[in-house]
C-alpha cells in the first residue's frame, strides 16, 4: 500500500510543475506588453522628391515623415524624438545612404527633413541627368501609448520581479518538500 506522505509529496510536486507553467506563460504575456508600452517601433517611409530638376534640389522644400511626433511626443522632455534617422536612395540597386547635414537636415523632434543642394545628393540621385527623385527615410520613432521616463523604467521592472517571485516561490516549496522527506539542509 503507498504511503500518503509521499503521495502529498507527488501531488505538491505536480501541483509545482503546474503553477511554474502557468506563471511562465503569465510571464511572457506581461512581458510583451510591456515591451509594447516601452518600446519603439521601426518605420520605413518613401517620399518622391517633387523638387529635383536637372539644375539640382530644390532646398526650401520640407517633408515630413508619416510616424512624426505630435502633441505630446513633439515636446523637448518627451523623450520621443525619432531616433536612427536614416535616409537612403529609394530606387531597387540605388546609389546608397544620404549624409546628414551634407545632403539632408533632420528636426528628429517634429520628424522633419529637408534636402541640400549638394553634389553628392544630386550623385546619389543619379546626377544631373538622372531621373531617380525617390527617398527612404527609415527612423525609430514612440507608439501610442508609449511610456517614457520613470514610469517605462518602472513597468520594465515588472516581468523581472515577477520571474524573481516565480525563482523564490519554487524555492521555498522544493526546500519545503526536502525537509518533509527529512533532508537536512
């Protein structure tokens, strides 16, 4: 006949595998969303340079990018400035990447930008001669709902101290059940 202290012992054991399931997949559920509230989303834009002509860029021109920031984001302590602005010839096999302040001006905080009229720009766009006028912008820039500052630094804590709990929790019940068994420690 079993002993019913070692089938208490199975049963806490199983019960043990159980929750250590459950708080895995709770884990990983709060953890992606708060990823969504402290993250920042990766934007990919394509612009047509309506202003080139054979004579070069027309620089006074200003394009703005479709995820630029506005109310809130668009203040100077927001924290939501856009971020790894990066512009780049639009054509399939084009020229390559435009330089900052070279061949373009960015204002990350209202998610701007304006071409110069430089000759490496008008290069990258195939010359005086070429027909290329197409852009990528590509830039990091903060979702609705986005949490910045102190309160994104304290929801990233969340899902590491609930993994602590978790670590601590099977702890107690494996050191428990060890000196149920009469395991000393």
């Amino acid at each position: 006949m079993a002993d019913n202290n070692n089938l208490g012992t199975v049963g806490i054991i199983i019960s043990l595998f159980i929750a250590v399931l459950i708080g895995a997949v709770i884990l990983n559920i709060s953890a992606g969303q708060v990823n969504d509230l402290t993250g920042l989303d990766y934007t990919t834009d394509s612009a047509q340079l309506i202003t080139r002509n054979t004579t070069g860029i027309d620089a006074s021109v200003t394009y703005t990018v479709s995820e630029a920031p506005t109310g809130w984001k668009a203040a100077s302590d927001s924290g939501c400035a856009l971020t790894n602005f990066v512009l780049t010839n639009g054509t399939t096999g084009g020229a390559g990447t435009f330089t900052v302040t070279t061949d373009y001006v960015v204002d990350l905080q209202h998610g701007t930008y304006t071409m110069v009229n430089s000759a490496t720009a008008l290069a990258l766009l195939g010359g005086e001669t070429g027909n290329d006028n197409s852009t990528v912008a590509s830039y990091n820039n903060c979702p609705d709902g986005y949490q910045s500052g102190f309160g994104g630094a304290s929801l990233n804590l969340i899902p590491g101290f609930f993994a602590l709990a978790i670590l601590v929790s099977v702890a107690f019940l494996i050191f428990w059940i060890l000196r149920r068994e009469g395991v000393d420690i």
